[in-house]
C-alpha cells in the first residue's frame, strides 16, 4: 500500500518517524511530506533514510523521484509536486496533526505541500491530532475537527494523559503510531468496520478484596487481554466504555474509562452501564470470595495469626444474563486450569452466554502477565481454536466472532 505522510510542527513529530518506520516494516511504500515547521522539529534526513525516498516540504521543490514510489523507477519527467504523490497514494495521514494545521485544513488552505495534498486526496485522509490540552478543548479546535470529520476527514481521538511537552498532562496526546498505522490499513482496504455503531462494554483486570485496609486478596491478572479487547472493539468502529479493575497498563485513545477495584465496585459499574450496550466482554479475574467482617484499621500482628471469614461473591455476567435485553451480546472469559474445555462448555450454556472464551492457565506461556494467549472460542455453533499469538491478535479473532454472531 501507498502511504504518504504528511508531518506538521509539533513536538510530537519524532513519533512520526517511528510511524514511518513500522509502514515500512509492514511492508508499505511510503512517502513523507513535511511543513517548513515540522523542520524544525525532525529533519527530513531521518525520515529519508526511514523510507528510502526523498522528503519534500516545498510544493515549488522538484522531487528527485519524479513522483515515483520506494521499489519503482523514477518517471521521465518532472511531475507537479504538489499533485504528484497524493494522486497515487492509497491512504494519507497526516501526523501530528497540529491545531494550525487542522484550522488550515478546515478552511480550505493550500498554502503548504501538506495542505494542497489534502485537497487534492481522492484516497482517505487520516488526521492524528497531536497538541496542548487547552488548544485541543478550544472551541475553534473542536469546530474545525467538527468540520473534517463532515467532510469524511477520519479525525482519530488524541489520548488523555502525560504530553510530549515538558509537564503537561491533558487530551491532546498523539494517537500511538501502531494504532495510527492500523487506522491506516483499515481504512485503505475499504474494510467495513466490524462493529460500526455498536456501544461496547468491556471489563479487565483483576478484582481487589480487602482483608483489611492496607491488604487485599488479589490474583495475577493484568488487564492486557481485556485493554487489547477494548483496543480491537474502538477500532472495528464501536464506542467502548472499559471498566478496569486496577489496571497499570496504557489505556487506548477514544475508549472511555471507569476505573473500580473490588468485585462489588465492578458488579456496581457493570450493572448501571449494562442497559446501554449492545455487547458486553467480561475479561476480567472477579474474585470468588471476599473476606466478611473487614476491619477498618490494620490488622495488628502482634494480635496472633488471623483467620480469614470468607463469603461468596456473586457471579457478575450470571447476574447481567439473566437480565439481558434482547439483541445484547454476552462474551465471558473461562480461565481454567488444565483440560477444562469442557468445563468452559458447561459454564457458557448454564451462564447464557453467546461466546465463551476459554484458555488453559496450566499454560505458563500464556495468559496471566504474557504477551501471548492460546484460547478457543465457543459458541451454540461449536469450537474454534484460536493459535498461540499475541494478545492483540487474540482480541481481533474474539471481535471478528462477535461480529459473526451479531451477522447470524
Ligand atoms: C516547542 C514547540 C512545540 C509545539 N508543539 C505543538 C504541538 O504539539 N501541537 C500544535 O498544534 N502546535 C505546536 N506548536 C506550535 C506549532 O509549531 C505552530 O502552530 C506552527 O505554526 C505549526 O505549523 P504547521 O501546522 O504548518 O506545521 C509547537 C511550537 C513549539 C515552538
């Protein structure tokens, strides 16, 4: 695939370099076009060097490749710069999108190569906004975003946290680059996305249960299976709302997070958002008991060994099945230890849910704390295995299903 990456100035530049360096592992042809501010940010020899093509950043600068792509031969002549790539190119990006640019972009501007180029798309246009938190919660910013994405601009959702810029936090953190690159893909094979329109509500993590108020019963879950299943559903098109029970690990951009520690608090959550979604994906490691009669203070242990009262803690997706709506999905997660497929079989008909997702935690290579999962998927229709591969590949496969099952 074609890519042409337009670069603005902003600090967030250098992540458009590694942008372009995983295109072109990916196998893409790419060609980087830059504004004379971003110049002062990244100079275009790494970007040269990344994609083995010349950088222009001039509509009045003669392209030493004549237009061509990294693997063709250079054309005969002199093609106009400023039409040349984007005519060819299956998919633009434009990353970091500044506030500048976008106000320039939203008026119509052709004052640059990274404007003109924009106008002249016939491929898709993906902006990846990058900026201070106060310029991107500007009301002229959300107009102008408001503007592009009518005019079928996809606009990705920056994300919410640390900024490149020394000590600022807010929203206006660069998409990161694989996920820009996936947008990318997604939208230049025309994919239809999977789960367009859908509200998607998903639970990770491990749950917390105090014994007392400085210790808990926890277990070994980290939240990367659930994180990657939230990651999958926002980019097949969903609006995901991620309930994380004590999760360390980066958040996706654009997904909407409600943080909760015990399995009280995520049962809370879960059941005042289960009426508004369309599916629901429980990944996360609920306790099955809770201690009783928790003291307020700390457990003192010059007192002798305690003993633990312990109670059971109510099957949450049991719960929310029962209470289904007709048209809602229910994905459930059964982590069993050694050969327990049909363990996990017996726990999706009697729980009434549309897909459970088994794995095998004897596994030491996968689940908990790995990169990597191993599952099959089951269904009213039988079972798939799903191969070892990471967990980001893993969540693809369950939301591909869910969209089957939605499909039937
Ligand atoms: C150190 C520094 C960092 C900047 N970072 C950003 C940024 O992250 N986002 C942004 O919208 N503008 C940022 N700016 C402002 C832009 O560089 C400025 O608006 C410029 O005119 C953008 O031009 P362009 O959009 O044509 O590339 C920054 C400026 C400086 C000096």
């Amino acid at each position: 695939m074609r890519i042409l990456l337009g670069v603005p100035g902003g600090i967030a530049a250098y992540k458009a370099l590694e942008f372009a360096r995983l295109a072109v592992k990916a196998g893409h042809s790419v060609r980087v076009i830059q504004t004379p501010a971003s110049l002062r940010f990244v100079g275009r020899a790494s970007f040269a060097a990344i994609t083995g093509a010349p950088v222009l950043a001039s509509e009045f600068e003669d392209d030493p490749s004549k237009g061509s792509w990294p693997g063709e031969e250079p054309g005969l002549h002199s093609p106009i710069s400023h039409l040349a790539l984007i005519e060819r190119a299956d998919v633009y990006v434009v990353a970091p999108a500044t506030a500048n640019t976008l106000a320039r972009l939203a008026s119509g501007s052709a004052e640059d190569l990274v404007t003109t180029s924009a106008l002249a798309a016939q491929c898709k246009v993906i902006l990846a906004p990058a900026m201070n938190g106060l310029m991107w919660d500007n009301e002229a910013t959300q107009a102008n975003v408001k503007t592009l994405r009518a005019r079928e601009f996809e606009v990705l959702d920056p994300g919410a946290g640390q900024l490149a810029s020394h000590g600022e936090e807010g929203t206006g953190r660069l998409v990161e680059p694989h996920e820009i690159l996936f947008a990318a893909e997604a939208s230049a094979a025309g994919a239809e996305k999977a789960l367009a329109g859908l509200r998607v509500l998903v639970t990770a993590g491990g749950t917390r249960e105090p014994i007392d108020r400085v210790r808990y019963i926890g277990n070994r879950s980290s939240g990367k299976m659930g994180v990657e299943i939230a990651r999958a559903a926002k980019q097949a098109g969903a609006d995901v709302t991620l309930l994380a029970a004590n999760v360390a690990i980066e958040i996706p951009s654009g997904v909407t997070l409600i943080r909760v520690e015990t399995a009280q608090e995520l049962e809370n959550a879960a059941s005042s958002a289960f009426g508004q979604c369309d599916v629901l994906v429980m990944t996360a490691a609920v306790a099955d008991f809770r201690p009783v009669g928790v003291p307020s203070g700390k457990i003192d242990k010059s007192q002798g060994t305690p003993s633990l009262d312990l109670e059971p803690v109510r099957d949450i997706l049991r719960g929310l099945a029962a209470e289904r709506a007709p048209g809602q999905t229910l994905v459930g997660f059964a982590a069993e230890f050694g050969n327990g497929v049909d363990r996990a079989e017996a726990k999706r008909a009697s729980k009434g849910v549309d897909l459970m997702v088994y794995n095998d935690i004897s596994n030491t290579e996968i689940g908990f704390d790995s990169e990597l999962n191993e599952v099959t998927l089951l269904t009213a229709e039988g079972r798939t295995a799903v191969e070892k591969q990471t967990k980001q590949a893993v969540a693809g496969r369950i939301i591909q299903a869910i969209a089957e099952l939605r499909a039937s």
